[in-house]
C-alpha cells in the first residue's frame, strides 16, 4: 500500500551552530528505514513524467519500485543503467527543478524525494555490495577526451562501455573537473567522488594529467595523433568580475580560485591544514546563486565571523537552490539584497572596505525578471577583508584560439549541432559548459551521453 503522507520523510542533517564550523556533510541521507518509508510514497505512475524531467533519462519509477521491495541491487543496476554518478548527482542535482517538479505527489504535497533516493541507493549499494565485472569487447578504436568533469566522464564511460579505447586528458593533476575543485567537501565529498570515478575507469578508460590542450597539446594535433573522435567536456573555467575600481586589490578572489584553493589544496581540513586562503573577519561574497552559496558558507567555515551575500535583486529572484539558500540562512549568512558593489577601496593593496549601493526594481529586462535599478544618493561603505566575485563563469578561450576552423559563439561557447554535438570541425564534440556556459552538472552528463551516441553511429559508419 502506498505511503500517502504528503510530506518527504525528513533528512538528517548537522545542527546548523555545528555544521557552520566544519566541513563534514551537512546531510546525513536516510537510514534504511527512512528510504523504504520514502520510496512508498511513488505511485509508479504509467505515464512517468518524472523521466521526462531528468537530463539522462533515469528510469525514476522502476528504480524506486525495486527499492520499496527491498531490492537495493536491482535498484541500483536500474539506476545507473542510465546514469554513471549516482552518488553525486543525488547531492548536487537540482531535482526541484527537474524530475521532482513533474511528480504527481507533488500537486497536493511535496513531490517524492527522487534525489534523496538516488543517494541512498548509490551510498548503500558503494558500502554492502561488489561491482559485477563487465565484460567489453573493445574494438580499438581510439577516442580522445577532453576534461575529467561530469560531462568528460560520462562520455568516457559511454565510449568506453561500447569498445572504444578511450583517453581523457585533464589539465589538473586530480580528476573531477568541478566535482573537485568546485564544490565544497561539505556538499560533495572527495572521497566519494573517487569512489564514483573510479568506477568509470574501471572500464579502462586511460588518463593523461597534467595536460591542457590547447597548451601542452592542440586539438589539431590530437587528430594528427590518430584520434578518430574527440570529445571537448573543458566546462567553463573562466570567470566573470564586476569591472569596478579596486577589483584587482589584494583580497578579491573570483568564486573559482577562492573554491579551487580550498578544494585542491586542502583548506576544508582547516584548522588540521594551514589553510592557504586568508579571509579575514569579514567576507564579502558578490552573488546568489549556487557557487555564491558554496563560497559563502565556505568562507564562514574558516573562521570568518560575518559572511554577506550581496545581491543585486530580492530574494525572490535568487537563482541558487532553495535548499543551499535556506542552508546558508541557517548557518549565519547574512542577506545584502537590492544591493549593488560600485567599488572595492584598499589600504596597502589590501582590500579595507566595498562600496555599494541600493537598488530597486524596475520593469522585466529581456528574460523576464525585473531590472535592478539604482537609487539615487544610496552609496554606502561597508568594512570588508575579503570579497569573492561570483558572478558567473564563461568557457575559457585556450581551446578555441589554438584550433582551427573551430566555430565558437559570440559569448565563447562552443558551436554545436543540437542533436549530435558535432562541433564545426568534423569529428570533433563538445557539450557541457564549454557549450552551455556555467550550468548543472546532470545536464553537463547528459550532453556527454548524447555525444558519446553521437560518436559512436558516426565511427561505426565511416571507420573500418
């Protein structure tokens, strides 16, 4: 009989006066008990449209049938039938927006609780089960890969599983792409990432680090080297500032720096590590959507003692999550909102204060929401150590400026064909952020899904 509660069974979580001063998972997924009661909740309804809102297609009904009847395996072998990062995607996902936004339950309730299910599977399954070997029949064919970030891996996986042998490079000496240096321990732990990761090169995709092409290699000359596709998952490194007087003082850090530092070397261990980002009392972070939140209640996680979110709209336009906002809330982030930085001031090269100013909104602006507009003689200043720009992030040009006949947008994205993926030179793919620009990491998968289908009917037609 179906749970009929109109509510989600509650998730565990760290107390926020807690969870605010470490870097362990602020969630603490269900037990057993809580994922059985969770999972009656579906109706399995025939028509699913669940699946119709999951980038790579889950087989969301099915997956959660077999974990009502207690079959955690089966489960786990629906769900990564179609999706190679369960684990991850279960945490970063923003299921309210895409398969959970189209549950049934959710008209007189709170939708099923797709995302809280698919961790647990996936954390249940890592800890009690054993991986069936898989038996490949590789057709020796090489493929090359570009980026070890969610759309790189799930391509990698895709190729690999059919044959091809497969060679992903990345530029960083840790594979991950954003799963690592972008998102902090307290949401996606490292740990866990390599587990999932190492899944995938368990298929015997092979790694080449340390190597930026573009820099190191060029994408021509990877053809040359007898590569019969490639696939470019470079995602989207480069990032945006405020162009406003004092940006370049000491102490401003764009979102991704600032996140790559605590990341990859090793600040979430502070205070155990000497953490290699000083910040200060008091932190500024400009922006609101989901890198704004993960630096906002990183900074607050080193020490800093007031964390301000400065946004220039209200809260009702916020883009982040409204779990990684309401999380924020709770660990003592403070909302700046309608508010604008028009300067950064120093003293000694060192940022000493921001300068803001008050806005209103205004009429809709070309996507709908209403522009933020200034209010006269608002200007005020507010003491800072530190200000993280989060703003947003654009695909980093290396790759376009150092290929030829490649075809780029007028925003730096690459130029693809909506289908296939097919880039403007012919067996070369892109998909992820190095087309879309700075989006979620399930659509970024979803695209290397598409480009690996779309590698492999066009090998299997030309290649002997």
């Amino acid at each position: 009989m179906a749970n009929m509660s109109l509510k989600k069974v509650i998730m565990p979580e760290q107390l926020a006066d807690v969870r605010n001063g470490n870097f362990e998972e602020v969630a603490l997924g269900y037990t057993y008990e809580q994922a059985i009661e969770e999972a009656g909740r579906c109706l399995n309804c025939k028509h699913r449209p669940c699946v119709n809102g999951c980038p790579v297609n889950v087989p969301i009904p099915e997956f959660i049938e077999a974990l009502a009847k207690e079959d955690i395996e089966e489960a786990y072998k629906i769900l990564t039938s179609e999706n190679r990062l369960p684990a991850i995607c279960g945490r970063v996902c923003p299921q309210e927006k895409q398969c959970e936004a189209l549950c049934v339950r959710g008209i007189k309730g709170e939708p099923v609780g797709v995302g809280r299910l698919e961790r647990f599977v996936a954390d249940y399954y890592m800890a009690h089960f054993k991986d069936e070997e898989s038996e490949i029949v590789k057709n020796n064919v090489p493929v090359a890969v570009v980026g070890s970030g969610p759309a790189g891996l799930t391509c990698s996986a895709e190729l690999a599983t059919m044959g091809y042998d497969v060679t992903l490079f990345e530029a960083l000496h840790e594979l991950g792409g954003v799963l690592v240096y972008g998102i902090p321990e307290f949401r996606l732990p490292k740990k866990l990432v390599k587990a999932e990761i190492d899944k995938v090169l368990e298929l015997g995709v092979h790694v080449e680090k340390n190597v930026i092409v573009g820099k190191s290699i060029t994408i021509d000359e990877l053809l040359e080297d007898g590569y019969k596709a490639i696939f470019i998952g470079s995602g989207a490194g480069l990032p945006r500032f405020m162009n406003v007087p004092g940006e370049n003082l000491n102490g401003v850090y764009s979102s991704n720096e600032f996140l790559t530092r605590v990341n990859l070397m090793k600040a979430y261990k502070y205070p155990e590590y000497p953490t290699p980002v000083i910040i200060g009392d008091r932190v500024a972070v400009v922006g609101a959507g989901n890198v704004a939140m993960d630096s906002a209640r990183t900074a607050k996680r080193l020490g800093a003692k007031e964390v301000y979110i400065i946004y220039r709209r209200s809260d009702n336009e916020i883009p982040a999550r409204a779990e990684e906002v309401h999380h924020a809330k709770e660990e003592g982030i403070i909302f700046n909102l309608l508010t604008n930085p028009v300067a950064v001031h120093g003293e000694d090269a060192k940022v000493k204060s921001i300068e803001c100013v008050k806005m209103e909104l205004g009429e809709p602006d070309a996507s709908g929401r209403r522009r933020p507009v200034t209010i006269p003689e608002s200007k005020f200043i507010m003491e800072m150590d530190t200000v993280i720009v989060a703003i947003g992030q654009t695909p980093n040009p290396l790759i376009k400026n150092t290929t030829a006949d490649l075809e780029v947008t007028k925003w730096g994205g690459i130029l693809v064909n909506e289908d296939t993926l097919e880039t403007s030179l012919a067996g070369v793919y892109a998909g992820g952020d190095a087309v879309t620009g700075a989006a979620t990491v399930i659509l970024a998968m979803g695209a290397g899904k598409t480009a690996a289908k779309a590698i492999d009917q066009k090998l299997k037609a030309t290649v002997k």
